[in-house]
C-alpha cells in the first residue's frame, strides 16, 4: 500500500522533492515499468499511426486528456530496417492539425513531416520512407509550427529502433522489454488534482517549459526490472525543455555505445551523462552485482556541464530492481560493436555561423516581435534561410546565447568537431543530429537528400517553445 509516511522517507523520494515541490508517486505497491507497444516492420516494410486523444491517469488521482498514437499517451516503438523503403500510414483522428517528422531519419524532406507538411483533422498521409543509414535509435514527433510544445506535451511522440538486425552478432542486448530498454524520460507538470497542465508563463516562453513530475514512458513511479546482467538503456529526452545530467546513484558506470545517429566502434565508460531534449544515448549498464540502483538526474542544468551544482541533490529519474528469474543472456561487455564514429575531412567546407539568439527584457517583446531567433531572425514560414549543395560538406560554427540550447538539424547526421574550441565530450563524438551547445560548437556534416524550397528542412534549437517561438530556420537542399 501506498503511505506517504514511506514515500517521504525514501531518500530517492526526498530527493525527487526538491524537484517536484507538490506531489507525486504512483499510489500502487509493485509498479513495473511498461515499454511501449512495440509494431516491428521489419519484415512488412509498413506501419501505421492513429493520432488521438485519449485519458491518462498519472498518479491515481483525476484523469488527464492526453494524446498518443494508437493509444493514450505516446506511440509505439516501431522497429523498421535501417536500410530499405518502409511505408508509413498516419491519420489523424484528432481535432487540429499536426505533422509527423521522423527525428533522426535521414531521408529527403518531401517524407520529412516538419511545420510544411501538416496532416489536416481527418486525414491520412503515408510517405514511403527510404532508409540507408546506420542502425540507430531514433524517435518521431508532431512539428507543427508555434504548436510543437503542446503538441508533444499532450503525448504525440514515439520511438523508431533503425535496425540491421546485427545486434547479436554485435555482443548487444536485443531482446525487447527484458534486456533491452526503451526509455523515453519527459518531465510533466501535475497540479494539485493530479493533472496534467501546460500553462505558458513569460518566464516558461522565455526558458522553456518545465515540470514538477518525472515521467518514464508515460508513468510516474515505475521500477524498471531487469535481469542480473548487462541491459541495453535506449535513452531519448522527449521533455520539452529539461536536460538532464544522468548518472548511476552508486556511480557504476554507464558504458555508452551509441548516440543519435548509430553505434559506436566500441563501448566508451561515462561516470556522468548529459542528456538534452530531442538526443537520443544507448547505454549498457551492468546489474550483475544483483543490487538494486537507480538512474538519478542534477537539477537541470541551465549553465553548467560539469554536473550541476552540487548543493542541490539529484532527483530520482528510474529506480531498477533486479528480478533473477529473467533471462540475463549477455553478462560480458563486448569490446567492439562495429559501428563508426564519425571521420569526415573538413578539406573544401562551406563555413556558416549560426546564432541561437534569445533576446531578454520589453524590447525583444516588443514590435510583436518573438525573444527567440537565429542570426537575428525569428522563424518565418515563408522564408528560406539559406540553400546547401546536394552532396555538400558544410561546417556549421554554433554559438549559443543566454543559456544552454540543444541545436538540431533534419535530413543529417553530423560530427561534432569542436565544443568551446576544444575536442568534443567523449558522448558528442559518435554521429549526432542534435548537440547541446554550451557557448560554442562546430558540426561537420554532408548533405545527402535532397529538400525543395517549398519542403525545406528545419534546423532549431529542441526547447520546444524556444523553437515555437521562433529559434528555427530553413535550408533547401538540391
Ligand atoms: Cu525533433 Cu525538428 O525536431
Ligand atoms: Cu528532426
Ligand atoms: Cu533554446
């Protein structure tokens, strides 16, 4: 039974307080963490998406209105080859328009699903998806532009695992739902009732919008239980605004083996893992001592990489118990996966500067004008930034003001070449499509689809209301 005489005297719970000042834990005694449904089209090449509306409820308490694909909140994880066409069916049953784009698919921007390509109420839109990229763990959500905060908010985001079905040759962890986890981490804010809210003051327009309730595939309070061996962590920041500095709360390490974009050649150990909005991090941790641990999070961290402030406690992101009876099938850590990291040669480069801009005080306010923009300009539909050579290498220098911003780019993946000057963080130097700028970075990347100008690709900071607010712009590609 649920006591909040237990709850308080937990100290993960205590901890998870002082992110979450008002509430909150799940009122069940064994509360196991769900994966999402998982559709595998591997083998039929095809899957399909019903947008729509649905209740949630979060911690026991009043129900929410939430939105998902084929079910409540959230969508399935679909598991599609990493190479060949699969084709995708999304209706949307809902009672506004959204879109759906594929994060960290590189594929041409006419089946890209940004803020040009809206699927109206009612109606269905099926892109045949071409794939030729390395296996990855990438994700899908709702674009709309000045709508994507509320619109992810309420639920409208899943999981893809890019697949070339390698991964047991490779050593990895692949069984779905017992040794292989798929952890979509969201912050949510619960009122007083329960519910779920998402009331944008100036000050959330300004910094992003942040919660009071950490949320694991849609639950509040799970344990994820794991068997008494190596598990393989699939971790995607789907929050609107919170990044999340990860670490094991006894310290063991996480071995990373993959970022956005693919797998890297071997595993590489971290203490310490920022994970920002819109990244995606594969990382295999060993619970072979059989004790239980929990995932723990810093505060957000707004300034600072180095692991937050360290008067502030952690907060409790996932606890893990281990349960022996499951099949513990990989025990040993693999020295090599294959996969790549990134050596592109910087030789004739088109150079451009990007400036994340946020503009603070009444003047950024005024005019009608939006705080958020980038070389000056707030997002317009209507404008194209800038036009890339199909085929063309270009390094993007990243400057970032006011605060920490997660920059991401369609259609790609890329390098990161530079954080401040020096060699990126050893979890920046697999193959990414968004990096946490902290003052500056440089990305290298080849554009290798094409984007019309009148269905361009998007690049923008991941804070979803820095991007509805207008920290987006557009490239063609041809
Ligand atoms: Cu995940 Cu343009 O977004
Ligand atoms: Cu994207
Ligand atoms: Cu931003």
């Amino acid at each position: 039974m649920f006591s909040r005489r237990n709850f308080l005297t937990s100290a993960g719970a205590l901890a998870a307080l002082s992110l979450m000042p008002r509430i909150v834990r799940a009122q069940t005694a064994v509360n196991r963490l769900a994966m999402p449904p998982l559709w595998d089209a591997t083998e039929t090449g095809q899957f399909a998406l019903n947008a729509q509306a649905g209740v949630t409820n979060f911690i026991g308490q009043a129900d929410s209105v939430t939105w998902g694909f084929n079910q409540s909140f959230l969508g399935p994880v679909v598991r599609m080859r990493s190479t060949g066409e699969t084709r995708a069916e999304v209706t949307n049953a809902l009672d506004e328009a959204i879109s759906v784009h594929w994060h960290g698919l590189v594929a041409p921007g006419d089946v890209d699903g940004g803020p040009h390509q809206l699927v109206q109420a009612g109606d269905t839109w099926t892109p045949t998806l071409p794939v030729d990229q390395p296996a990855a763990t990438i994700w899908y959500h709702s674009h709309t532009h000045g709508e994507t905060g509320r619109q992810v908010y309420n639920g409208l985001a899943g999981v893809i695992h890019l697949t070339d079905g390698e991964d047991d040759a490779r050593g990895l962890p692949s069984t779905y739902d017992v040794d292989d986890l798929t952890l979509v981490l969201q912050d949510r804010f619960l009122g007083q009732d329960g519910r779920m809210e998402y009331a944008l003051s100036m000050h959330d327009r300004m910094m992003g919008f942040m919660g009071n309730a950490m949320v694991i595939n849609g639950q509040v309070g799970a344990t994820a239980v794991v068997p008494k061996g190596i598990v393989r962590l699939r971790l995607l920041n789907g929050s609107n605004a919170r990044i999340y500095g990860l670490r094991m709360s006894d310290n063991r390490p996480m071995h990373l083996i993959g970022t956005d974009s693919g797998l890297l050649d071997r595993p590489a150990a971290l203490g310490f893992l920022t994970l920002a909005p819109g990244e995606r991090y594969e990382v295999l941790v060993d619970f072979g001592d059989g004790r239980e641990v929990s995932l723990v999070s810093e505060q957000s961290l707004r300034a600072d990489l180095g692991g937050g402030d360290p008067s502030v406690p952690p907060f409790e992101v996932l606890p893990f118990a281990i349960d022996p009876a499951l099949p513990a099938r990989i025990t040993r850590l693999p020295d090599e996966i294959g996969g790549t990291r990134p050596d592109l040669v910087a030789d004739s480069v088109i150079a451009r500067q990007i400036s994340l801009d946020m503009g603070m005080g009444p003047m950024a306010m005024m005019n009608g004008g939006s705080p958020h923009a980038i070389n000056g300009q707030s997002f317009d539909m209507h404008r194209l930034n800038f036009q890339v050579g199909l085929g063309g290498l270009e390094r993007w220098s990243v400057s970032a003001s006011m605060m920490l911003h997660p920059f991401h780019v369609h259609g790609v993946k890329f390098q990161v070449l530079s954080e401040n000057g020096a060699p990126p963080r050893m979890q920046n130097t697999g193959w990414k499509d968004t990096v946490l700028v902290n003052g500056q970075a440089e990305i290298l990347m080849r554009f290798e689809r094409a984007a019309s100008t009148k269905l361009p690709f998007m690049f923008h900071c991941h804070i979803l209301e820095h991007e509805d607010g207008g920290m987006m712009g557009q490239f063609a590609v041809a």
